[in-house]
C-alpha cells in the first residue's frame, strides 16, 4: 500500500477525514504524540491498527473525540471526571470510565473491558480532522509496537510508511509525551504519568490521587519494555563512558545530545522521542541519559526512560 502524505491545509485534513470515513487508517498529529486513527465504531478498520503496529495483544486503544459533550455519548461521567475534563481538555489527559451500554464502539477498542479511554486533543489540526469527521477516532500512538513513540511525521514515516493510508502532516508535537491516564470508574486513579503533570490534577481534585495497585494491570499496554531504540539504555548518568552517546539534561558535560540545554523539563518532554530517534541513528553502542528530577514533567520523562532501558 502507498502511504499518502498530506499537507495541513484545509483539504489536506478533508482528506484525513476521508481516509477515516472509508474505514482507512491515518496517522494525524496531536499536541501529545502522532497517533494512528480509524473510525472507532468500524472493527475491520480498528483491527486493522493492530495489524500495521504489529501489537501482539488487543490493548484497549484511546478514543478521540472532538469535546466534552462528545465523549458522553460514549463513557459515563461521574463528578471528579467532569471536573478533571472540563479543567483539562482539550490537552494531554485521557480519562477512563465506564463505558455506556449504547456507545456503539468496536469492541476491538475496548478489549472488552467494561471501561473506555477517552480524550479531547487540544492541537488545532487534531481538532479540524475530529471536528470535520464528527465521529470517535481509536488512536494509539502512531509507531510500530514496542519501538519509540513519534513526535514528528517524519518518524511515523520511517516507522508505518507502506503500512497505513496516509499521514496528516502537522509538523512537531508541542507536548512530546503520551497524555496522562486517569481511572475515573471508582476513586481517581494515575494509569500511566504523561504531560499533564500529576500534581495539577491533584490540585484540581483538591485530594491525592490514587495510585495504580502494584501487581494489577491497569492500563494493559503499559509493557515494561517499550520505547526501545535499538542500543541498550543506561540511566542516571554523570559521565561519558566509551562507546556512549551521551544525552544530557541542564549542564551536563560532555553531552552529544541534549534534552535541554537549560534544564527545562517542558522542553526535555517536547524533545524526548526525538533526541531518542536522533540517538538511534548514530548508531551508538549505549545510549547513556543524564539524570532527571522527579517532579512534573520529570515523572513522565522518567517512566518512559525507564521503559526505554528495560531487559528486553
Ligand atoms: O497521548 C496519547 O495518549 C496518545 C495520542 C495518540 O492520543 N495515544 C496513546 O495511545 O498513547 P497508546 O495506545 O499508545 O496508549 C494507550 C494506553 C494503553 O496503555 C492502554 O492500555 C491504556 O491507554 N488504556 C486504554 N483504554 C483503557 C482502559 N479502558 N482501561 C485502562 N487502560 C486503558
Ligand atoms: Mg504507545
């Protein structure tokens, strides 16, 4: 198959839209990460995600939709919910709650679980493509299963090109991590860390959250092995070793590469998938990474370098 690559004009995202209508994937940007979508109510087009990602297991998928008002045609809100989405959204924070009996989704995007992940994106163009297909969107992010996510249309080229309908062209993802997972079906709960920073929701709930039961599987794609460029990671370096490519955080010395020069953890977020896909390519024997504090954005920044250096 030949991947279209359109451009993020007017027609271009009619087209998107297009793609989806047909039961077609399309990768499109978000301010998180480039996720990989099809109509989410069509199952030979959601089964078809897993196909081009090679996801050895139906993970429940994040359904995309374009407000507030139309992810409760899909899940049902409880009070901490509606509090965290009209707070957050649109922007980096999927919520999971139950899902409505009369959601009319592929069960392939559930994975017949009895709860739903939804989000409301905030970049203008994910927007337009939900906007102007007026239907839920399945997105995982828009990389082969495993590997690092993408955060440029270059990087979904180099990852699904050949494999998918077309890739919507919207330049850099502002964000650069995956959104924030909260449970919303008992007390709220983090699934998985991402960019919105733990903290804020804290704030906005006035309480603690939960934390994921160790052991229980909560958000099933969270693999311990994941992220993974093709050398080995090592973490919390404070020196250049033979045969590293040093990325550092702040002044690190000796840095080849570096998350950001001043230390800024928004901006070592926005760069984090692509110094990792820039670090796979200069073919080094290990990847060494600078310490990260582990505060705001640092959390999320730090779970998917753990991820990334895991035995695989
Ligand atoms: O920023 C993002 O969230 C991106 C963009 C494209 O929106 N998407 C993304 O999707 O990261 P994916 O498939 O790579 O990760 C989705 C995570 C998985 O760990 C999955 O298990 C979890 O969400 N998830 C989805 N539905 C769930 C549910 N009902 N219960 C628990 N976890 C769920
Ligand atoms: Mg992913």
């Amino acid at each position: 198959m030949q991947t279209l690559l359109l451009p993020e004009t007017p027609d271009g995202v009619n087209q998107a839209a297009k793609v989806l209508t047909r039961g077609g994937l399309c990768a499109f940007p978000t301010e998180t990460v480039y996720g990989l979508g099809a109509d989410a109510r069509n199952s030979t087009a959601v089964a078809g995600i897993f196909h081009a990602k090679g996801r050895p297991q139906f993970n429940p998928l994040i359904v995309h939709v374009a407000s507030l008002e139309a992810a409760e045609k899909y899940g049902v809100f409880n009070e901490d919910a509606r509090a965290l989405a009209q707070a957050f959204w649109p922007g980096p924070l999927t919520l999971v709650v139950p899902l409505r009996a009369d959601a009319g989704l592929s069960s392939l995007v559930t994975a017949g679980l009895g709860s739903l992940g939804l989000r409301v994106p905030a970049a203008p163009l994910a927007h337009d493509l939900l906007q102007i297909f007026q239907g839920p969107v399945a997105a995982p992010s828009a990389n082969p299963s495993g590997k690092i996510s993408p955060t440029t249309a270059a990087h979904v080229v180099d990852g699904l090109s050949g494999r998918i309908d077309a890739i919507l062209d919207g330049g850099s993802c502002e964000v650069g991590l995956e959104s924030t997972i909260i449970g919303c079906v008992t007390t709220p709960t983090l699934l998985r860390h991402g960019g919105l920073p733990k903290e804020a929701i804290e704030q906005c709930l006035g309480r603690d959250l939960a934390d994921a039961k160790e052991g229980e599987i909560s958000a099933p794609g969270q693999l311990l092995s994941h992220y993974a460029p093709s050398a080995p990671v090592r973490l919390n370096a404070t020196e250049k070793l033979a045969g590293e490519v040093l990325v550092g955080f702040g002044e690190t010395k000796d840095a080849d590469l570096t998350l950001s020069p001043s230390g800024d953890l928004h901006e070592a977020a926005a760069n984090l998938f692509d110094i990792l896909h820039q670090a796979n390519a200069l073919n080094a024997e290990k990847i060494a990474f600078a310490p990260i504090p582990e505060v705001g954005l640092g959390q999320a920044i730090n779970d998917r370098l753990r991820r990334a250096a895991a035995p695989r």
